[in-house]
C-alpha cells in the first residue's frame, strides 16, 4: 500500500486520563474538574491540554488565501487617501492598514522615500519632511497648475486671421533678440517662411503653426513684465490659431512638427506654466528621438544640424522642468552621448544676411548685445552645466548603508565647476565671488530689461551659484543632525551660505532679464532659501551665519512678493505664502 511521505500515518489520541491517574497507570474516569479516585482521596487533579492537531489541508489553503488578501489590503492602502478607509461592500467595515504619513500619490514609488538623502528639490518627500512641509508639496504643485487654466487662451480659428505687417515683424525681431539664443531651433530659411505666411498665405500647415507661434513668443517678449503680457494678451490670436493647428502638427512625422512643440513648449514656459510646457516638450522628444532613430535626415546635413540643436534644446527645457515637480520622462538622456553637439561653424541666425535691413527697427547696433560666437558658447556651457548637474552634483557617499557627506567628493565636484568656468569665453565670464545681497537686488522688478549679453552672464552665474549650494548642502544636513560637527565640514557650510548670497542676488538679477524660465527661477529662490532657513536653526552653524545671509533671506521673501510672474501661477503662490511665513518667524 502507498503511502504519502508529507502526511503522518499515526493518528494522535486525545488525551484522556488526569496526572495522577496516568502516574500510577491506572484508568481514569475523565470526570472533571476532578474525577473520581482524585475525589475520593482529595488529590489535586490536574488534566494536561490537549496537544493541537495539525492543520488540515483545506485549512492551510484558507489560510494562505487569507494572507495574500492581506497583502493586496496593504497594497491597496497606499492608494487610498481617507483615513478610515474600508473595503467597499464589506459588512464588517474592515479598516486597511495604512502607511503613517506616507504621501498618498503615485509619483512617489520608493516605500524607502523617510530614509532617502533630502537633495534640494521640492520633489523629494524626505527633504519636505525636514523642511517642516509636506511631503506630497510637489504634488499639490502639479494639481494646481493642471486644475487651474483660466488664464490660458484656448484653440481658436485661423481661417480669415490677419496678421499685421509690422507688428509681425516687430515679434519676429524681438524673437531674435531675446529668446533665439536661449534654444536655437529655428532654420536658417526661417524668416522667408515668415514673411510669406504673414503676408496673407497662412494656412493649416505646420510652417503656419511655425510662423504663429513665434508670434506669439516674441509678441510675449515685448512686455515689459509678465502681469502686463497677462492684461493686455497681445499673443492670444497667434498662439489660439497655432494651437487650432496642432492636429496637423501631430499627425506630421517631420523636423518641422518637431521645431513647432519645441515653440509651444517655449512659449509656455515663458509665460509661467510649467506643467503644459512640459506636456509638450516630452512629444517633441518623442518625435525628435524616432526621427534620429529613422535615419530621416541622414542625408540632408542642413536639416540634421537643426535636428541636432532641437534635440539638445528638448534635453535643456526637459531637465529643467523635470528637476523640481515630478515629471514623467521621456528617456532623452540615454542619447546625450550618442547625438553630435551642435556645429559652431556655420551660422545660426534664422535669416539672410541681406534680410537684416527689415529688422533694422529691431536689432539696433547694440555693443552690449550677445556676439553669434558668445551666443554658440553660451548654448554648449549650458549642454555641459546640465550635464553636470544631471550625472553628479551631491557629495555624499555610502557608509553603513547610509547617504553621508563625502568632503572629498564636494572638492572634486567644486573642481568640475571651476573648470567649467574656465572653459566659458571671456565675454560670459562672471564675478564668481559670494555677492551680497543689497537692496538694488530688487530692482529686477523694474520695466527696463539688461543687454542679451549680461541677461546670459547673469543666467550663468545663477547656474553656477546654484550648483555650488547643492554641492554643499550635505554638509549643512550632516551638521542640523551632529552634536560635533568637524571643522572641514563647518568651513565647507560657510561656502553654502556664501553660494546661497550669490545665488539669490544673482536670482533677483535672472528674473528680470530671462524670460525663458520665470517659474523654475522662483522654484530654485524657493527651496534653497527654505534649506538655507533650516541650516540657522542648528547652533553649530550660527558662527558661519553672517548678517548677509539674513539679509538674503529678506530679499528672496521681497522677489515672492513683488514679483509679477505670482499672481498667474497657483503653485508659485502657494509657496510664496510657506516662504514669506516662514522668513517672518525665523527673521
């Protein structure tokens, strides 16, 4: 007979007979709670419990179910967001169990995210907690700035648009001046299709949405603040025919579709909305990536150098808009060593040289103005700068399983940033010292706009103070939770405060002169100032605090308040009202 290996063949007898009994083998009644001989001779009797029988077959599979549906009950706890959530149906009203204080979002996919380094980004939750905020800030950011389009212009009809000559003319020029050396995408065949378009031969092709949105985007760069491009809306017609275009756009496999998201992407990005630019930028590096994948324009070595300039363009405003929101990314970073840089050698300007004459109105003789050669070396510092900050710019390393400041790292780190200074041209070097804060700071809120060359430098060395702080920062971090902190580390928290001084001046200086980026300025002012704020609490650091540092303080909290790039952006409202709170009751 068979027999199964995993199943005992001796069936267990209960036990029966008391203590006593059982010792002196005789047979016990099983009378309780005494029987009989243990009655009749006032014996204690005890009985011995019963030893358990093993679990049977069906009951081992309802207890594995059992587990596995507590497994999906934990599960499905971080998706829900009351707090006394229950299983929909359940007549018992079975509470799940829930993560304390988890932020109840999808972006966030670690369940490790409280022992995580806090890097200086509003997006990372363990920063959020240290700061004293919530973790789900960047969140709240992103739903704000979804929710809330009512200062957006909606698609609208093209068909019977006239543009005005000379008022097309005069964005295409401020185009030029101020926003074409930020993402050099423009052909150089570009200003031919502009005035073919604007003469009255717009139709539903990409080269009109081309036409439209620079337009736009020049007609947005001509206000002298962002509050006034808002009221007096001198963009709407442009940009609400350009989007009634964007099906076509869409449907076309092209380099033109690909220049044309870029556009709608800037022209987003310039008037504060972060979150459509975005949507934006990531089709047009779709596109942009299965065009090189196709081996399109392989051929056409024209048409591939502007590809090239669009791809390195998508890679800037992406990296941008990606650092401090949780973004969705298109994978534009596993091709930055495989696409060519840009040639420098050819021309850039979207124009002939003999077309200049109908921008004479426009592009006055300007010895302050950015050189074409200036502006070449500006768009590869910034492909290097962001290189930089993509691959490394934290100095920690790994000790016990723990994120530490690595001092050695932060020179190696400071190293790379000084030879990237090194690199720059003489006309976009910057005074790299820690620049106090003073009250013509403030003055970025004023209607006159600096020179394309020192709005660039000033960019730059925004840049370079901004690395500079989030390559020290680990060192402030380690010190708010080290009763003795060591001298190396003390000395590099000074070089924080002096980048965060630097930065913040040079910030205030950025916002008046860049319109590329309104929103990602006041977010980077936001967390470094919050994460400086933090660094004053600790005792140990209040030596290498000078009263410029609070004095910066004072500036970032007055940039919130005065700026005009607030009152259309929800997010930037919510965190001018932690920042000003915040600066109030540490000042």
């Amino acid at each position: 007979m068979s027999t199964n290996a995993n199943v005992s063949s001796t069936r267990q007898r209960a036990t029966l007979a008391c203590d006593v009994c059982r010792s002196r083998r005789t047979k016990c009644d099983g009378v309780k709670p005494s029987c009989s001989f243990c009655e009749a001779h006032g014996i204690l009797c005890n009985y011995r419990s019963a030893a358990p029988l093993a679990p049977s077959r069906t009951e081992l599979e309802l207890s594995s179910i059992k587990e596995r549906l507590e497994d999906m009950c934990s599960l499905l706890s971080m998706r829900l967001v009351g707090s006394n959530s229950g299983i929909s149906g359940s007549t018992a009203g079975i509470s799940l169990p829930r993560f304390g204080g988890y932020p109840m979002d999808e972006s966030i996919i670690s369940r490790n995210w409280r022992s995580e380094f806090p890097f200086m980004t509003i997006q990372t939750p363990s920063t959020m907690l240290l700061l004293g905020l919530n973790p789900r800030l960047a969140a709240q950011m992103v739903t704000e700035e979804r929710t809330d389009v009512s200062t957006l212009t909606p698609p609208g009809e093209f068909r019977g648009f006239k543009i005005q000559y000379q008022d097309a003319i005069s964005a295409f020029g401020t185009f030029y001046k101020k926003i074409h050396h930020w993402f050099p995408v423009l052909p150089p065949d570009c200003f031919d299709i502009y005035l073919d378009k604007i003469s009255g031969n717009l139709d539903s092709s990409s080269n009109s949405c081309l036409v439209l949105l620079i337009a736009a985007i020049g007609s947005v760069a001509q206000c002298s603040s962002l509050s006034v491009a808002y009221e007096q809306q001198p963009d709407a017609s442009f940009i609400a025919g350009a989007l009634s275009i964007l099906p076509n756009v869409n449907f076309e496999f092209s380099l033109r579709s690909v220049q044309c998201l870029v556009l709608l992407s800037i022209y987003y990005n310039c008037i504060g909305k972060p979150c459509q630019a975005h949507d934006y930028i990531l089709m047009a590096s779709c596109k942009a990536q299965a065009l090189f994948k196709c081996h399109l324009y392989d051929s056409d070595d024209a048409a591939m150098e502007i590809l090239r300039r669009s791809f390195w363009s998508i890679l800037l405003i992406e990296t941008e808009l990606g650092y401090h929101i949780d973004m969705p990314e298109s994978n534009i970073w596993k091709f930055d060593d495989r696409i060519l840089l840009p040639g420098v050698h050819d021309s850039w300007q979207p124009f002939r040289d003999d077309q200049c004459h109908l921008l004479d109105q426009i592009l006055l003789p300007d010895h302050s103005a950015i050189t074409p050669n200036d502006a070449k070396a500006y768009f590869l510092a910034e492909i290097l700068m962001c290189r930089m900050i993509r691959r490394c710019t934290t100095s920690v390393t790994i000790s016990h399983n723990r994120e530490v400041y690595a001092p050695i790292v932060a020179v190696e780190l400071a190293h790379q940033l000084e030879s990237w200074y090194d690199h720059l041209p003489l006309g976009l070097r910057f005074d790299r010292s820690a620049i106090p804060a003073h009250d013509d700071a403030m003055h970025y809120a004023s209607p006159h706009s600096l020179s394309t060359l020192a709005a660039v430098t000033n960019f730059l060395q925004m840049q370079y103070h901004l690395v500079l702080a989030g390559i020290y920062w680990p060192a402030i971090y380690s010190i708010i939770y080290s009763d003795t902190p060591a001298a190396e580390t003390l000395a590099d928290s000074a070089l924080f405060f002096g980048a965060y001084t630097g930065f913040i001046t040079s910030a205030a200086g950025a916002i008046r002169s860049c319109p590329q980026g309104p929103w990602s300025i006041h977010a980077n002012i936001f967390i470094t100032t919050m994460a400086a704020l933090k660094g004053t609490q600790s005792p140990s650091l209040r030596p290498v605090i000078s009263p410029i540092v609070i004095r910066s303080f004072t500036v970032a909290a007055e940039i919130f308040q005065t700026s005009q790039a607030i009152p259309t952006s929800p997010s930037l409202r919510r965190i001018r009202s932690i920042l000003t709170e915040q600066v109030g009751n540490k000042i």
